[in-house]
C-alpha cells in the first residue's frame, strides 16, 4: 500500500508539472510584478525638463512600465509633440533613475501613436501646475474645437508662388495642418474658462498666444491683476 501511495504521488506530480516548477515560475512573475510597480514609483520622480514641478508621468509622456520577454523592462513614451527636444533628455533621466535603483536591465521604446494630449495629464499633476502658478487646461482637446478641413489641389504657379488652392482654384488660407490635412483650434480661445491659479478668480484675459514656452498662453487675471501662464489644451 505504501509502495502504490508513492507511485501514485510520483504519477500525480508528473501530470500535474513538477511542484518546483510551478513555485518558481508564480514567485518569478510576482517579482516581475513587484519590479515593475517599484519602476513606476521611482520614475514617478522623474521630473519633467520644461515644468520641473511635475513628473513625467503627471504629464502623461510616461505611458507604461512592462516587463519585456527578455526580462528587461520595457518603459514606453510619448513626448508632448514629435520632433521634442527634450525626449532625448527624458530618456537619459529615465535611464539614470532606473540604474540608481537598481531595475536593469532596461529599454525604452518611444511611441508616436495614439499622439499625447493634454487630457492624459493627472489630476495631481494638474493641481501641480496650479500651485506653481501654471493655469492647467480648462477643457478637453477634443471638445469644443472647430475643425477645417483644407484640400490641396496642384496647380501652375509662378516662382515664388507657394499658396494654396481649393479645387475651384481659388486661393485659401492655410494654417498648421496634421497628418490627415486638418486645421484645429488647438490654442488658448476666448471662450476657454480659464481660472487664476494665483486667487482662483475666473475673470480672466487672454494677452498671447504664448507665454514662456510655446504650449502656454499667456493671461492676466483683472482681480488681482497677476499675469500667469495658461497650459493650452491639445
């Protein structure tokens, strides 16, 4: 009896995987995870080149902290406009941060697609932005804005000659198009609620389109007569 009660137990362990095996492998994806919730934390200090009072993932250009299947860590990006100057001071800042805690190996991969906008900001990095002074965008990029769309049709033009033309020939104006020929409203408007980060007053003004870096406006609250930088939505 004892004899068959070991023989089954060795059959059992044979159909069922080994023991061992199946430990390592549920310790092995439980320190994966632990890996990559300690890499989210400590990138979380990461501070942003342009808005140093928030992180990069307060701004949303920290996409996802994954475990590769080669055992590295896989950290995706997305910079706030392609072409950034800055994404490659990202990079070494994320680079630096990971070694010093010890993550390696690691990788970074920049996506483009879907293309950031300022609705994946936090709500704790929105408050940053107020609290430094910074009016966090008052609504969504994707509500409200009139869109045009231009079509642009080859014609003969003299030298020099580099505006556009609809497809009766006649000329338009034209303004920064995306990918699919589109022109938005993509800036500070006047019908943006803009509240003062300084008082909280909403009776706000539009001065400029750009404040100290091209994705701010620059306003002025008429209560308390502070002027302050408007994050544009987009």
């Amino acid at each position: 009896m004892h004899a068959d009660s070991d023989a089954d137990s060795h059959a059992d362990s044979h159909a069922n995987g080994h023991p061992d095996t199946r430990l390592h492998a549920v310790h092995a994806d439980a320190d994966a995870q632990a890996r990559a919730a300690r890499a989210w934390t400590v990138l979380d200090a990461v501070p942003d080149p342009e808005i140093p009072v928030v992180s990069i993932r307060d701004l949303g250009i920290l996409r996802e902290v994954a475990i590769a299947d080669d055992g590295a860590l896989e950290i995706v990006i997305t910079p706030t406009y392609s072409g950034c100057p800055a994404m490659a001071e990202i990079a070494e800042d994320i680079g630096r941060a990971l070694d010093q805690a010890d993550l390696g190996p690691w990788k970074i991969r920049t996506v483009l697609a879907p293309a950031w906008t300022t609705d994946w900001i936090t709500a704790e990095g929105r408050d940053k932005l107020r609290a430094y002074g910074i009016a966090p965008p008052a609504r969504c990029a994707d509500q409200g804005a009139p869109t045009r769309l231009v079509r642009f049709v080859p014609r003969h033009r003299a030298p020099g000659d580099t505006g556009a033309t609809n497809a009766t020939g006649a000329r338009v104006a034209t303004g920064a198009a995306g990918a699919t020929g589109a022109v938005g409203a993509t800036g500070a408007r006047a019908t943006d609620n803009v509240t003062c980060p300084h008082c909280g007053s909403p009776d706000t003004e539009p001065l400029s389109q750009f404040g100290s870096t091209a994705c701010k406006a620059l306003y002025r609250c008429r209560a308390c007569r502070e002027p302050f930088d408007y994050f544009k939505p987009y």
